[in-house]
C-alpha cells in the first residue's frame, strides 16, 4: 500500500516570501500522479498542482511549483511571493496510475500561516 | 463552470439514525469518489463508482452502503450512526478521459450526536 507522508505538521511563512512544503510518499510502483491540494478554512478542497511520475520536468503554476525527486519518492511545494489568502492546510496526495479510477492517498496536511 | 454538488451541507443526526448524502458530479464526468475527513485529519477514501459500477472500496463501514445512478449522481447511505461518523464527507468526480484528475464537492458536514 501506498503511504504519503508531511513532516510538518505547521509552516509560518511572511508575506511576499518564499516558503517550501515537504512531502515523502512511499510506493513499489513506477507510474502515478502526486498532487497537492490547499483547504481554506471553508474546508473546500482546490486543487494546487499536478505532477505525473513519468514527466522529469517540475510542473509549475504561476507562484506554485514542485521539486519532484523520484529516486528520493520526494515531492515538495514551493509557494513564491507568499499571499494572505495562500493560508491554509495542504495536502499531498498520491494517485496509483494502474487504473482509470485510482483514489487519492493524502498526507497528513501542513497548516500554513502567512503573516502580514 | 459547473462544480460538483453535494446536499445537504450540514446535517445533524442522532446515534443510531440513518443518513444519505448526495453527490451530483460535474457533467460529462463519470466517476465518483467519496472521501471522509475526520477532525484535524486528511481525507479518507470509502468508495468509489464508474459508470454506476463500483470500482474501488476502501474502510467503508459495513454499516455504509452507496451507489451510482443512471444519471451518474451518488448516495452515500449510512445506518446506525455512531458518534465518530461525525466528519466531512467529501464527493470528488472525475472526467470521462481526464481521470487522473478529481474535481472535489464542498462538503457535507454531518454531526452525530
């Protein structure tokens, strides 16, 4: 069974600052998708951004991106020019690729704090 | 655009009554997932459906059933409710060729008291 794991259980992060959030996975697969996802107090979940296992590049969106170590299982967040509304809890969560309708497998969560 | 529906999104419930919650996918996707989230913790998955057949069971209570549609809506039906059934329910669908991607609802918020 797959297993994702966040170390940080809280971030801090300043406003217009650069903060990074850690994820491990463990998995005897070689094809999957990992994803984070961000929860807002309203407790809606949004997707942040995708990585599929089999691309080497770090996917990005706009002040999001990833640094994907696949030897290492590791997939990081990296939120640049931190904003007030980027706090939240987030996610990581792991998707198998071995079948059509395979379901999400989540981390513990990192509740991030920006300050103003 | 149109975005996963979940109904109702709080519901409050007595130990031992029954509960059903409902899921309206976003259209043309025709796959469901449901997802309980427990106080302070990640999302967990029950169950999920494609084209109305269950494709995948996770720690589903035996005392939780659910289904698919014709329509490709969900029920998720729950009996004998237990205080620690109180949780977020979260419905996720999925598109008919994007599948790696799951588009989640807002919730159902259900109490058990």
């Amino acid at each position: 069974a797959q297993t994702v794991t966040q170390s940080q259980p809280e971030m801090s992060v300043q406003e217009a600052e650069t903060v990074t959030l850690s994820c491990t996975y463990d998995t005897s697969e070689s094809d999957y998708y990992l994803f984070w996802y961000k929860q807002p107090p309203s407790r809606q979940m949004i997707l942040v951004i995708r990585q599929e296992a089999y691309k080497q590049q770090n996917a990005t969106e706009n002040r999001f991106s990833v640094n994907f170590q696949k030897a290492a299982k590791s997939f990081s967040l990296k939120i640049s020019d931190s904003q007030l509304g980027d706090a939240a809890m987030y996610f990581c969560a792991y998707r198998s690729a071995r079948t059509s309708y395979g379901k999400l497998t989540f981390g513990q969560g990192t509740i991030l704090t920006v300050h103003p | 655009a149109a975005g996963v529906i979940q109904s109702p999104r709080h519901l409050i419930k007595e130990k031992r009554e029954t509960a059903t919650l409902k899921c309206y996918p976003i259209p043309r996707h025709d796959t469901v997932y449901w997802y309980q989230q427990g106080p302070g913790q990640d999302p967990q998955f029950l169950i999920s459906f494609y084209e109305k057949m269950q494709s995948d069971k996770g720690s589903i209570p035996d005392r939780f059933s659910a289904q698919q549609f014709s329509d490709y809506h969900s029920e998720l039906n729950m009996s004998s409710l237990e205080l620690g059934d109180s949780a977020l329910y979260f419905c996720a669908s999925s598109p008919r060729y994007v599948k790696y991607e799951q588009y989640f609802g807002p919730g159902t918020r259900l109490t058990v008291t």
